[in-house]
C-alpha cells in the first residue's frame, strides 16, 4: 500500500489549489527569484568573504537574475558565464551541485521510507522488528550508525516556514493514524518542491540555515555539514568562515550518533558506545560521494586517520591507531550494500581492496556473498519480490523465493567487486583442491576409506579451509535452483566461479594484492611485523601499533 502510494506519478502531484497557498505563505517558494532572496544571498556570501565586498562578476550574475528572470524562466536563459559563477558558488559554499545536494536528501529519505515499511509489514505479521539496526555498526549492535533527519534537508532546501506549513498535517507512517505521513511527504517535498528550486533560491535558503546553526560550537557545526552532505559547507567550517575553528581539522574525530550514552546505573542489553570517525569516513557510511573526495583530495584528509570509541558517558574518547579505520570503512559501505559508495571509494579515492582486514572483515564478505539467505530484516538485499507472488506459496515455497531473490543482489554486488578489481586470492588465498579431488577419483585413488583419511590428512589448514569455503559457495547455489539439472558438481561450480572473474575483468586493472605503499593498511603485513617481533600473530589488532605511527609517512593513495 504505501510502496503504490509513494511512488506513483498521480500521488506524487499537488492540488493547485495547495500549491497556490503554499507560494503564497513563502515568497522563496516553488523556486521563485524574489528580489528578497537575491538581497539575503548577497549578504550571506559578503559575510562569508570576510565583510570584503564580493567579485564583480559574483555580483553581476546575482543582480541579473534579480531583473531579467521570473519564477518561470529556465536556467537555458542565462548567459553561460554567469551561470557558470552560480554553480561555482553553490559548489564552493554548499556543496558540488544542487543535484548531487538535493540526490543525497532524496536517497536518505527512500531508504527512511524503506524502512518504516518493513517495519509496518513486520507489525502487522506479528514478528519484531528493529528497524534501526540497518543504521548501526554491521558487526557491533551496541554501536548506532548516523541517521540524518529528513526533515532538516526540507526545511534547510525550502525555508523552516514553508516546511513546516508542508509537514504540520501530517503524522509518522506508523502512528497508527490515517493522515499523510511524515516520511511520504518529505520524501515527495525533496522530489518535487526542492527539485524545481532555483539555484539562487536554494543557495540564499542553505545558506541562511548554516548562518543560524552557526551559534554552535564548530565541531557540532563540522558534523551537520559532513551528516547533511554540504561538502562545501564544511571546507567553509574548517577555513574558518563560520567562526573560530579552534583545533577542527578535516581529520576531526566526529561522534556517529550525537545522543548521549545512558548512565552507568541504567540496564542496556548491549555495551553500547559511540563511535567516532573523520568526516571522509562518515560521509563514507552515509553515501555522500561528494564529502569523502572533498575531505581526502580537496582537504587533504588522511585516509589512515585513527578513529576513538567512548565508552561511558561524560567518559574520555580512546583513539585507536592502529590501521584498520579503513577496513570499517570498507565493510560498513559493502555490508549495507552502497554500491555507488564502493565506487566512488575504489575509482574516486584509490582505495585498495587489499586494506579490508583479512582476518575478521574478509570472512564476513565472503559469508554474505555466497550464502543462500533470505535477508529478511535488511531490504537491500532483499532484491526485488513481488509480494503478491508469496501469497500463493507455503512457507517453504516464500523463504525459497526470498532466498532465490537475495542471491541475484548478491551476485549482483559480486559482479561489482570483480569489476573493480577485487583480487580472486582475497576470497581464496589458497587454491581448493577441488580439481586435483576430480582427478584422483577419476583415478580411482580415493576409493576406500583409508585412502581418504590419509589424503585429509595430507592438506594443510590452508587447503582444508579453501575447500570449506568453495563447497559453502556450491552449496548456496545449489540450494536456490528449482530442479536438479539446474544444480553443478563442485569442481564444475568452481570453475565457473573462476570465469566469472576472468570474464568480469578482462578489461579491468585487477589490484595487485601487495604493494609497497600504504604497507601499514594491509593485515597481512602487520600480521607478519608482529610475527618478526616475536609477539602473537593472532593478537587483536586494536592491541597493537605500528612503529609507523598514524601511516601518514605511506604518502597519499593512488590518485591523490
């Protein structure tokens, strides 16, 4: 009900009767060039420039648009050159481009629409639901992840008067009540409302937001613009633009969640703590392209930044150098499924495939790519189900159809890995000996029972374990198949495995799995210095420390 009432076209379309008293409650609306906005938009940009008086090109291409253009007029109007500076505005003050700005508004509030939904389904079949946990830490539950609130993108694109004239009628989705929804109106505001914004309008109305928020202390101030996806905003915030920066830098430890931890007397199922991130790696798990390559080519922020945890409230924030910053990173974008993240990091940013930590964030991937599940508490792997089709089936029937239907997503981020570059020895550092077992059968050498133990015994950790991992792999495939005919042997599943990455990347540069750069960033390597050393190889890795330090003497990653 709610997927065919947000997404339709007639749905998402206004009365113009609504539209007219909404135009008319805020001058600024409906993209509107009122001579108000172009006067706030000239003073906001001087008070960013230091009180000295702006550019007179800046200026020019303002005052233009203030007597030439009407509500109506398309941006094809303007002369190239001054629509070139407004966009250079937007991009140095806001972030890269209204589309991208106003994209990341949008694609928050889907997902937040996503996710009340599933949690109304799971309402009404009778079953718990937490839907926040798509947000928090994949591995650690007692960590909570960012959530951005959708409502702010409104009334930061549209004005807090006419967002609030938008959203008072309304109610949350699942307040049990029959009103619009929060969710559902925000979400059609951001598409329709501030998409038709004009630049000027929306620029003068971001602006103006930030200028009011700019009370707060700078770190507070950092951490909306990197939560909100303003990345010129927060270049403005670390230039000192907005005020005094104190000691912010783009390295900045920011919290994920901004809520406090309960109190030491209070029962909490889990060990929650907060987790504290640079801005590259915040705007990292919340799919804001354009803060990470800000933060790390436009900034020069560190990609091997340490990162801190604060344990009890009001405690101290312990900061952990120890190299792995990265691999969170990497396995947060992969486990929530961000596909266009894990390209921009690898494409974008030069990020190396190697630097997931091998010993804890590897197998996990490996789990989630090849097991036959049905993803049930997290929608984007659910793919894409018709749930009228499960009405008609049994109980086994529905869990085969979701499983079935998980697989092709999973596939799909495989095909995604593998165009990037994703090494085959990352999954399978050991080659299975699933092609040298054909053999031998077919050599009838593993006919009688000692003959198998004896061979078992033969393989090394390494081997037994490849060949664990490619049989789970043939199992999951297997299971998800309707008849029989469909289903491969192991040794035909791995070689078709096999082809699948050489096909993938006949035309990709495959990342080479050990380089000299960024050594600090690869388990692997600090798994052997530790070994050098004479101290555990199996130690946690937050319990130990480079004599490298931060990894800042590895020089920048490829690209930058």
């Amino acid at each position: 009900y709610w997927i065919v009432k947000i997404m339709s076209d007639q749905e998402v379309g206004e009365r113009p009767a609504k539209m007219a008293k909404r135009q008319t409650a805020s001058p600024t609306a409906a993209g509107g060039n009122s001579s108000s906005a172009h006067t706030q938009l000239l003073s906001l940009l001087t008070e960013l420039n230091g009180g000295k008086p702006l550019a007179l090109s800046i200026t020019a291409a303002i005052k233009a648009l203030e007597v030439s253009c009407d509500a109506t007029e398309s941006a094809n109007h303007y002369s190239e050159m001054r629509q070139s500076s407004l966009n250079k505005l937007f991009a140095d003050h806001v972030g890269k481009s209204p589309e991208i700005v106003i994209g990341n508004a949008i694609r928050h509030a889907e997902e937040e629409v996503l996710r009340e939904l599933h949690n109304f389904n799971k309402v009404q079949t009778g079953t718990y639901s937490c839907n926040e946990k798509w947000l928090n830490h994949p591995e650690n539950a007692g960590i909570k992840g960012p959530k951005p609130d959708c409502k702010v993108w409104l009334e930061m694109f549209l004005g807090e008067e006419q967002a609030n004239a938008i959203l008072e009628p309304t109610v949350p989705m699942n307040s049990g009540k029959t009103k619009e929804s929060t969710e559902e109106v925000t979400l059609r505001g951001l598409k329709i409302e501030a998409s038709r914004l004009s630049i000027v309008t929306l620029l003068a109305n971001v602006l103006s937001y930030i200028r009011n928020k700019a009370c707060n202390v700078v770190n507070d101030l950092l951490r909306f613009s990197v939560l909100y996806g303003l990345d010129g905003a927060m270049k403005d915030i670390i230039q000192g633009k907005y005020g005094d920066v104190g000691d912010a830098v783009v390295n900045t430890l920011l919290p994920l969640d901004d809520k406090p931890l309960p109190l030491d007397d209070e029962h909490s199922f889990f060990r929650d703590k907060i987790f504290f991130m640079p801005p590259y790696a915040l705007g990292a798990i919340l799919g804001h392209s354009n803060v990470v390559t800000t933060a790390l080519s436009g900034l020069g922020g560190d990609v091997d930044s340490p990162y801190g945890l604060q344990f009890k409230r009001d405690g101290e924030i312990k900061s952990f150098d120890d190299h792995t910053l990265v691999s969170h990173v990497m396995h947060w974008v992969f486990s929530k499924n961000m596909p266009d993240m894990l390209k921009c990091l690898v494409n974008e940013c030069g990020f190396q495939f190697r630097w997931i930590d091998h010993e804890n964030h590897i197998p996990m991937m490996l789990t989630r790519i090849f097991e036959a599940d049905e993803y049930a508490d997290n929608p984007k792997w659910t793919g894409d189900l018709d749930a009228e089709d499960l009405i008609w089936e049994g109980s086994r029937g529905r869990r085969q159809m979701r499983a079935e239907a998980s697989y092709k997503m999973q596939m799909q981020m495989l095909d995604l890995l593998i165009a990037l570059g994703f090494p085959f020895t990352l999954f399978f550092p050991t080659e299975p000996t699933v092609e040298r077992d054909e053999r031998m059968r077919k050599e009838k050498k593993l006919n009688t029972r000692e003959e198998r133990r004896a061979y078992g015994k033969s393989l090394s950790k390494e081997e037994r374990k490849a060949n664990c991992d490619a049989y789970n792999a043939c199992e999951a495939y297997n299971s998800i198949q309707k008849t029989e005919p469909e289903m491969l042997t192991l040794g035909d599943y791995y070689r078709s495995l096999k082809s699948r990455w050489q096909d993938g990347q006949q035309s990709v540069e495959v990342q080479i799995s050990r380089l000299d750069e960024f050594e600090a960033l690869d388990s692997r390597w600090r798994k052997e210095q530790r070994q050098a050393n004479g101290e555990d190889g199996n130690a946690s890795e937050s319990d130990y420390e480079s004599e490298s330090g931060s990894g800042s003497s590895y020089g920048s990653p490829p690209g930058y």
